[in-house]
C-alpha cells in the first residue's frame, strides 16, 4: 500500500513499527503519512528515523531527517525518545550521528 493511504481499518493496527521508512518521505508528504499512520494505529507507534529539529524535514545523508517526537506529540501520543549510540548500532556512524528510536504510546 501506499503511506498516504494505508490498506487497514482505522485503529486496527495494535504496534505499527517504521524502520527507516519515512526517511524517504517528502516535507509535502509528512503531515499526510502521520496522519495515516495516526488513523490506524491503535496503542503505540515505534519509529527507527533520523532526527533533525524541522518538523518538514532537512536532507542528511541523502534521506530526510524530522522531528518524530514533535509530529507525534501533536497527534496526541506520548513520547520517549532513545538517541541511537554506539553500544546499541555499533556498525553504522550514520544512525549514531541522526538516528533515534522513538517510542508514542497513547
């Protein structure tokens, strides 16, 4: 399916889980693929993405990089964010340097 237009019912999804997907979403796109993934998910929402303060995105490393916690707090989840680190993706210096993990529950 399409981001913009996911095939599930709304609320249906319990966990929807991205990992390194919305990297590759325009700044025009953004607000409608959260809120899809807003419609049908359910409890919690866990994001492995590159960060950068702009909420429509700024280019790092050839993808886009946002503000995950910022746009899910908006749609109303709460947040915890864990900074990607050397100790948990030791392969990549790219994710230690922009990626998070973030956790939004309901």
């Amino acid at each position: 399916g399409s981001l913009t237009r996911l095939p599930w019912d709304t609320k249906n999804i319990d966990v929807l889980i991205s990992d390194a997907v919305l990297l590759y979403i325009s700044p025009e796109e953004i607000d409608r693929v959260m809120n899809e993934i807003d419609r049908v998910t359910k409890k919690a929402v866990i994001l492995v993405e590159r960060y950068d303060p702009s909420l429509t995105g700024e280019v790092m490393g050839y993808v886009w990089a946002r503000n995950y916690p910022a746009l899910l707090e908006k749609l109303g989840f709460k947040v915890k964010v864990t900074p990607l680190t050397e100790e948990t993706w030791p392969t990549s210096k790219n994710w230690v340097q922009y990626g998070i993990c973030v956790v939004a529950v309901r």
